[in-house]
C-alpha cells in the first residue's frame, strides 16, 4: 500500500514538474512571437501587418506573384534581420547555459572561452587584408567576412580545448584560464590591426565589434542557422547529463554520466554555435550571461528547462534590442552591442555584488 502511494506521489510530481516546464517554455514562446512580429514591423517604413503573411509567403515561394513593395520589403530586408536574431539569440542564450552548467559558475558567459575576440580578430583580418586576396572568385566575396570570422572563432576555441586537455583528462579551470588569456592576445592582435587600418577600414571594424543584424540577406545567414541549429540540438539532448554533472563531477560519474566526454562537448558545441552566430552578427554582448540567470530565477535550475528556455530569452532580448536600436536615433541605427551592453553590464554588477561571498 505504501508503496503504491510513493509510485503515486512520484508520478504526480513528475506530471507538475513536465507541467511547469511547458507552461513556462509556452509563455517564453508568446512573448518570443510578439517581439519577433514587433520587430519585422518595426522600421523607417510602415507597413500593415497583413504585410508579414505576404512576405513570409514570398520568401518560402509559395506567392512569387506577392511583389508589392511592403511585401518585397518584409521577405528582402526584414525577415532575414529577424531570423538572424531568432539564431544568434538563441544560440547565445542557450550556449550561456551550457558553459554556467559545465563551470558550475552564474558569471561565465561564451565570450570567456575567447570565441567572440576570436571572429572579431578573424573579421578584422579580412576587412584589412581581404582586398589583397585576389584569388578569391567575385561571387564568393559576401562569404568572405562571416567565414573569416568564423575561422577565427574556432581556433580560439582549439586553442582554449587543447591547453585545458591533458593526459585524457578536460580541465574546466584551465580552459578557463586558457580562454582568458586568449581574449587578451586577441585584443592586442585587434588593437594592432587597428593602428594599421585607415578611416574606412577601422569604421567597418568597429561596426563589426559593436554588433549589428543589418545588413543581413538570406545567403549569407543561412549556413549559420544551419550550424546553430545542430549545435543548440545536440546540446539540448545533454541537459539530463547536465543536471547530475550539477551535483559533482565524481558523483555524476557514480550514476552513469561520461563526465570527459560531457565536458568536450560542452565546450565544442557551444563555441560552434557562438562561433556562427558572432561571424554573421559581430559581437553581441551580456546575452549568453544574462538569459540564463534570469531564467533560472524564473524556473529553478533544471537544466531541462534552463537551457531552451535560456535560448528563447535570449531571442527575446536579442530582438528587443535590436528594436530599441533602430528606433532610438531613428532613421540612424545604433549598434546592437551598445543597446545589450547598457542592459547587462548593471546585471553583470549586480550579480558580482550578489556572489561576491564567492570571491577569495
């Protein structure tokens, strides 16, 4: 009998918890689909809402006929600005979450494994030393900048991997380490880069850095969606794995979790997915650090409902800011970094003054 009533209480509190858990993902799915419509009709250009349908239709070919200029403007300009910062939201948020989980610390963010200083160094080299590159076809020049970008990001990322990794074994304080010290190589590289560049050059370089999701056109995006996609899944499926690696490392080995392997990818995917995401966006700021605070604030620490829900308030505030930055010096743009730079570093203040009892 009693144990019938356990079976019981297990199973009810299983059902509360997947209850919770898609409740929470639902409202953060609503409130993502407002600002992601927010945002297509936000612009120097009004248009009716009708609009979106006709350019989504446009875009996916199923209207080819919808040519009229509202609809041309959504399916050309917008909605590859808005699904660029659907992915580089997401991506961030979510790979935020991944790092906070494997470092077991609220303040690690992607940009400390030297990913983000890593595409920025990589975008800067194209932009000083890509007209010299005249081997390159014509047609595959709008690739060039994301590419190198990416390039860059993922040999900071090998970098940081291979110092952490020794004898079979993944150390989370030196890849920590090893990513702060690459940031800093990368910052005198840029600084250096910089001194050599000329007016316009150090202007694309700078807009580069600050972020931004102008300028975005289906094929340059898609490839990056494509990788944040993989990576943002693959993560996904280790959040049970997470969890027990929460409780310690050697305890989590104890109930079945391969915790060198987690650890590998824990830092692979989410470095991939941040390594796409910056190469088509720039540097976007405080994003990976603050979604997943907020969101286990919300909703606890369960990384089941941490990490999609840390990828769908990262799209939110993403495409809020994106918002706030084109209609502040409306028709000018600010650059999206500035708009996330201004909201998380009072957040990123708070929390070290919240855990400042962590600090030696």
């Amino acid at each position: 009998m009693e144990s019938s009533v356990h079976t019981n209480s297990i199973f009810y509190l299983s059902n509360r918890s997947k209850t919770k858990r898609a409740l929470a993902l639902s409202i953060l799915g609503g409130m993502a689909l407002v600002a992601l419509i927010i945002s297509i009709l936000t612009g120097p250009v009004e248009i009716p809402i009708s609009a979106i349908w006709q350019g989504l239709k446009r875009t996916l070919g199923a209207d080819p006929t919808a040519m009229s200029g509202s609809s041309a403007i959504v399916s050309v300009i917008r909605l590859p600005r808005v699904f660029l910062g659907v992915f580089v939201g997401a991506a961030l948020g979510i790979s935020g979450a991944a790092l906070q989980g494997l470092f077991r610390n609220p303040l690690v963010d992607p940009g400390l494994i030297g990913v983000s200083s890593g595409g920025a160094l990589g975008a800067s080299i194209w932009i000083i030393f890509g007209s010299t590159l005249t081997f390159i076809p014509e047609f595959l020049m709008v690739f060039a900048l994301p590419v190198f970008a990416f390039l860059g990001s993922l040999f900071a990322m090998v970098l940081v991997y291979r110092i952490g990794f020794k004898r079979g074994y993944v150390s989370v304080a030196a890849m920590l380490l090893s990513g702060i010290a690459i940031n800093a190589l990368a910052a005198a590289a840029l600084g250096f880069l910089v001194f050599m560049s000329d007016d316009t050059q150090l202007r694309s370089i700078n807009f580069w850095t600050l972020g931004s999701l102008g300028g975005a056109i289906w094929a340059k995006i898609w490839p990056s969606m494509l990788v944040v996609t993989v990576a943002s899944t693959l993560i996904l499926r280790d959040a049970k794995n997470l969890n027990l690696f929460a409780i310690g490392e050697i305890d989590a080995k104890h109930l079945g979790c391969d915790t060198a392997k987690l650890k590998r990818r824990m830092v692979i995917l989410p470095a991939m997915a941040t390594a796409a995401a910056v190469s088509v966006s720039g540097i976007i700021g405080f994003i990976g650090l603050v979604a997943p605070h907020l969101i286990r604030l919300m909703v606890g620490t369960d990384h089941r409902l941490v990490l999609p829900g840390s990828a769908l308030l990262g799209v939110i505030l993403v495409l809020t800011a994106d918002i706030l930055a084109r209609v502040a010096v409306s028709p000018a743009e600010l650059p999206l970094g500035i708009i996330t730079s201004l909201i998380g570093a009072p957040f990123f203040i708070w929390l070290l003054v919240r855990y400042k009892g962590w600090m030696p």
